[in-house]
DNA sequence: CACTCGTGGGG
DNA sequence: TCCCCAAGAGT
C-alpha cells in the first residue's frame, strides 16, 4: 500500500493539473466555491469563465451571504443548475465560517456527502478520501465493479485512501480519472494504479452505464410586447429557480406573429420551442423591459436563444 | 433508489 | 446530428 501511494504521489507531483488556483488558497471558501462550481461542470468552465469574476464579486462569504439571491444568480448565468447558487447564497446566510467537521458541512444546504469530505480534505487536510465521478470510475475498474451501491464505493475509497497525505492523494485521483482512466480508451499503461487494478483487461466494462430514453417537448413561447418593452417573469418552480424567462404555453397562442422556431438539449429532455411575439394594447404582464434592463437579470440559455431570434426579426423589419 | 436539475465539449 | 459525460445534491 505505501509503495501505491508513493506510485500516486509521484504521478502526481510530474502530471498532476497543480495549477488550479483552488488548489493553491488555504482560504476554505474558495475551496468551497469550487467544489460547489464543480458539480457536474467542466474544468475549464469554471476556470474560464466562473471562478475568478464570482469571487471579485463576493470576496467572502461573508459578502456572500448579504447579496440579493438575483446578483448571486447573474454571477451564476450560464453555468446551470441553478439550485446550487441558490444553495450557495443560502449556506452563505447561515454560516461566516465554514466549519470543519464533515457531520456539521453535511448539514448546510448544497453540501453532500463529497462535498463535505472534499472540503475536510482540501482546506482542513482530514485523511478521508472524496467520490466524485473520476474517483468512482476509478474504483468500480480497480475492485471489478459494475453496478456498485454507494455505500460499497466509500467502503473501497476509505480502503485505498492516502491517510498520510490525503490532498495529494485525492486531488491525484481526479487528475488521473480526468486524463488516465477515461470512460473510453483508457491509457492503463500510463496508470500508477495500474498493478492493482484487476479490469484492466477490459477498463470499458467498469461501471456499466445506463442508458436512458430523452423525450422531446414541444411549448408554444409568446413573448409580450408593449411600448417596446416586453414581458418576463421569474421563475418559481425548480427548475430554472430565479431566473427570469418568457411566457410557455402548450397550445399556439391566437393574434400572434410567428417568429420562428428554438431548440435546446437539456439532460433528461429536449425542448422545441415556437416562438411568437404578441403585441398588447394594453399592458396585461406584470413586469416589461427594455434590452439594456433584460441583460441586467439572468436569463436561462433558451431564453437566451429566443432573445436573439427576436433580436434578428427585429433586424430585417 | 430513481428521478430531477443546465450547459458545453468531444467523439 | 446525436449521444455521452462532467469535482453531485435534493427529493
């Protein structure tokens, strides 16, 4: 065991992604905000584009916590799931610090299980290990799983962890799950893991995967017009929490002009929108803009798609 | 346990 | 064009 944590240690200090600037703070929010970022998100997203302009707007958390729910969500524009800005703000209201111990992390709102470890692990240096999507796949391909139950996967991870060095060890894991053991064409060869782990053979077995239907949706979208400004309302439901959007129907709308039509993919459906702009006499919605005020509130990517379809019929009249 | 919840990149 | 997949959490 201590010869494969010096195998990963080493890996790690000549190909591990050390750069990463929240792999370079000891301030524990940073940490968090990155963890939180990271879910179900890209790298060089978060790098890019979210990270850095976030943390220039709210330095602490502190700061965090005595902002409106909606700048938090305009920082937050683009990078999807939404909830978690919203749990983010939240767990900022709650707490200035964030506390150590991984039973007190798991209780704030938008801090799982991972979360919470990777928290203990990367700003307060705890010896447990995290689960993310790397380290899972990692796993289920050492220890020959296809089908693992969670708890099963904490069992191998607490098993295998770096007690001695756990930053290293687990930053180390998600470097090589994200550019060694990939979900297809593993480089087993290049792998410190390698003379442990038993799927070798055949790494693409290791964990099943699931395939799931994607229905398609069809809505009728009608965006209001009045004085030259038009209507948007803010979104209550979970989905899409906070942002505002255009008007949805299910059937057509009468007395509109059809302005075209707006497709977009989201995970478990896709939406195919007709669009149509319906000028009103009288004002009827409750909130009209202007463009220059639409680009102050955050808006969903269809919503962004359908602005710019209106924006190019506007154009050619 | 299965489903919801966004978006962008890569094959 | 389509499908898979990403530093998951909440219900």
């Amino acid at each position: 065991m201590k010869k494969l944590h010096r195998n990963i240690h080493n890996w790690y200090q000549h190909h591990g992604r050390q750069t990463l600037p929240w792999r370079n703070t000891d301030e524990p929010y940073y940490i968090y905000l990155s963890e939180v970022m990271l879910q179900q998100t890209q790298v060089k997203t978060v790098y890019e584009r979210y990270y850095f302009p976030f943390i220039e707007r709210f330095p602490t958390l502190k700061e965090l916590g005595e902002s409106k729910l909606d700048d938090v969500l305009k920082m937050w524009e683009g990078l999807g799931y939404y909830n978690r800005a919203k749990n983010l703000h939240k767990t900022a209201t709650l707490v200035h610090e964030l506390p150590s111990d991984i039973e007190e992390l798991i209780k704030l709102p938008g801090i799982g299980k991972n979360t919470a470890h990777a928290i203990a692990a990367f700003a307060f240096h705890q010896p447990v290990p995290i689960m993310e999507a790397n380290v899972k796949r990692i796993l289920c391909r050492i220890y020959k799983l296809k089908t693992p139950t969670e708890k099963e996967l904490w069992e191998y991870a607490y098993r295998l962890v770096d007690r001695d060095n756990p930053f290293d060890y687990n930053q180390a894991m998600m470097d090589i799950g994200a550019t060694i053991c990939l979900p297809k064409n593993a480089q087993c060869n290049l792998c410190p893991l390698e003379s442990i782990c038993q799927g070798k053979v055949d790494p693409g077995l290791y964990p099943m995967k699931k395939k799931r239907l994607v229905p398609t949706r069809e809505e009728h979208i009608v965006i209001h017009s009045y004085n030259d400004r038009l209507s948007l309302s803010q979104r209550s439901g979970k989905f899409l929490h906070g942002l505002w959007g255009f008007e949805s129907m299910e059937v057509p709308p009468c007395a509109a002009e059809y302005l075209g039509e707006v497709s977009h993919a989201y995970t478990h459906f896709k939406l195919n929108c007709k669009v149509y702009l319906y000028y009103e006499s009288s004002p009827e919605q409750i909130h009209y803009f202007n463009l220059d005020e639409i680009r102050e509130l955050a808006i969903s990517k269809v919503d962004e798609k359908i602005l710019k379809l209106l924006e190019k019929t506007i154009e050619t009249l």
